[in-house]
C-alpha cells in the first residue's frame, strides 16, 4: 500500500502506539486525524505533529460516533485508512471478588463492540475509495490469555477473531484488513501490568508501517512472533510463555 497523501483516523492517537503511529504517518505526508476523550491531551499531541487534526470523541457513545461520522463525511471525504487503537483494560486478580464481569463488561464495549459500530458506520465512506485498509490493534495476549489482564484478554480475542472475518468478508473489495498484534508495550496503559519490561511504541508503529507498505496483514511484533509459534504446536507452552511460566 502506498503510504502518502492518505487521508487516516486513529483512535486513541493522542499518547503511546496511537500517537506514534500518527507521527509516522504524518511524517510520510499524509492527513491524520486523531481521537480520543480528552481534547486538550488531543491538541497538545496534535501540535507535535506535521499534518494532524484533532477530534475528541468517546468511541463507546453512539451520538458522539454518529456526530464524528457525518464530520469526517464533510471535513475529510478522502478517508482511507482507519486505524482502531483506543482501547480500555483492567489489571485484576480474578480470584479476589473485584466483579470481574464488570470490568469485562467495560473492555468489551471499548475494545470489540464500539469499534465493530464505528468501522460498520465508516465502511461506506471508506469502499468509495480507490485504495483503503483498517488496521484493528489486538494483542498477544489475543493468542494466549494473561491471568492478570484476563477480561482485557478475551476483549482483545474478540477483536481478532472479528478481524480475521472481516478481512475474508472485505476481500472483494478495495479495503484491506490488518491486526496489529503487539507484545508488552512500555506505555502510560500497560503500567499496572509492568510495561516498563515492554518494548517501545516506536518500535510498534514501525512494524505496522512495514506492514502497511509490504501488505502483511497479521502482524506478530517483537514476542508476539514467537507466541504464534509456539501456540502452532502447543497452546499450553503459549499460554506458559504469556504468563512467564516456566514448563
């Protein structure tokens, strides 16, 4: 895919991967508009980019899509790229009564239902176009579950599982789909689950461009690869593997 003059939305695009996606991208000469809730944290990123708008909007509330919806339908008809980043996970320990189906609750309608609305609603803007893909970021932990993030975990299976049919289901079309599938990432989210050990956001942004140009559709960065072996020929050292279990 060519990686100029696109016109892209990333949710989530004011901080970690979301953002540096967006400096990427910006960087290669295309129109980027990033999402989120909170406007001044949007504008502040915005200001730090070469070619970005700022749109704040909460991704889990219908009027609030519809209205960003019929905006970009207006303000930005060349949209082609849609890049489903914002996200939602609880760091728990699921045996200590904490009402884990509330937080389940939570992740699965930011992390899988509201982004399932939100790219419903842009497909037909987006299959005018010659040339347009959606990038759903999932995780590793969408392979084989962590116990400490296990509701974030089948959210973002959920999501995997979507965008496998999805692609199938578009592959007529001009729209490609890819699920960008990162490891522990060192960011402001994953602190409570030690993102500190996790590699950077840089390094996340850049695989998707290398996959964006290369058309490679499942994208397994740094770790992720190695899990997706090791879950080939048996789950359970995955799921060790995820958990830092030693067999």
């Amino acid at each position: 895919m060519n990686l100029t003059k696109n016109t892209i939305l990333i949710s989530g695009g004011s901080a970690g991967i979301g953002f540096e996606i967006a400096k990427l991208l910006t960087e290669k000469g295309n129109q980027v508009i990033i999402t989120g809730r909170d406007q001044q944290r949007l504008t502040e990123a915005a200001a730090k980019l070469n070619n970005a708008t700022a749109i704040a909007f909460d991704v889990t509330k219908e009027d609030e899509v519809n209205e960003l919806v019929n905006r970009l339908k207006t303000d930005f008809p060349a949209l082609n790229i849609l890049v489903n980043n914002a996200g939602k996970g609880h760091a728990y320990d699921i045996t200590a009564g904490g009402k884990a189906w509330e937080k389940a609750a939570e992740e699965m309608v930011t992390n899988y239902t509201s982004i399932i609305r939100l790219t419903e609603k842009l497909l037909p803007q987006l299959l005018l176009q010659e040339t347009a893909a959606i990038v759903n970021v999932t995780s590793v932990v969408a392979i084989a579950p962590n116990i400490n993030i296990l509701t974030y975990s089948a959210s973002k299976a959920a999501l995997h599982s979507y965008t496998e049919g999805l692609r199938l289901a578009l592959q007529e079309t001009a729209i490609k789909v890819y699920d960008l599938m990162p490891p522990l990432v060192n960011t402001e989210f994953s602190k409570l689950i030690g993102g500190e050990k996790g590699i950077s956001p840089e390094e996340v942004a850049k695989e998707l461009i290398d996959a964006l140009e290369g058309e490679t559709y499942e994208i397994h960065v740094g770790a992720t690869a190695a899990v997706f072996e090791l879950a080939k020929t048996s789950p359970l050292a995955a799921l060790n593997a995820v958990n830092d279990i030693q067999a």
